[in-house]
C-alpha cells in the first residue's frame, strides 16, 4: 500500500505537499493529513473494493461487458466511451418542429 502517507493539506490556501516537519512552506500554518491518506482508511477502501467492486469488475468482465480506456483528459476518453456505448444503444430519433 503506497498511497504517501506523508502528504498533509494546508488549510488555507487549500495545497497539499509531501512533507515531514508538518507546516506550510509559504504561511507556516500547520498542516494536516486527511483522513483519506490515513493507512487505516486506505485498508477500509480496499477491504471494500475486494468485497463490492471487484465482483461486478469479474461478471461485467467474464460476459464481455467491460471496456477500458486509458487518457487523462476527456477530450481523450469521450470518443472512446462513445464508441463503446455505442454499440449497445440505438440512435435518439428526434423531430424537427418548423
């Protein structure tokens, strides 16, 4: 499990860094870790991930269902997506009213 356990949050201007001494490098407020990047919490995700999510992962899988797709931005990822749904649904029918 490598989530950075040493990331924390300034609160005020609402960055994170991956530091040690614990405060803001510009205010010298404290920081925090949330509770997301807390090891306990990150073991509960993938507790529930191996428990929920990764059976319908295994029966979309196994009949075909599931498709992938890798990119950053959605300018990337919608023709994509498109094409994949695409294939299961028809075209909206639509009237044009003069």
């Amino acid at each position: 499990m490598q989530r950075r356990p040493r990331r924390f949050l300034c609160l005020l201007l609402l960055l994170t860094w991956s530091l040690s001494q614990g405060l803001d490098d510009i205010t010298g407020e404290p920081l925090i870790q949330r509770e997301d990047d807390q090891p306990e919490t990150v073991r509960a995700r993938l507790e529930t991930y191996g428990r929920v999510t990764k059976p319908l992962f295994d029966y979309y899988k196994s009949r075909n269902l599931l498709h992938s797709f890798r990119g950053r931005y959605s300018n990337e990822l919608w023709p994509l997506v498109h094409k994949a749904f695409s294939q299961y649904l028809k075209p909206l029918q639509y009237t044009e009213y003069k």
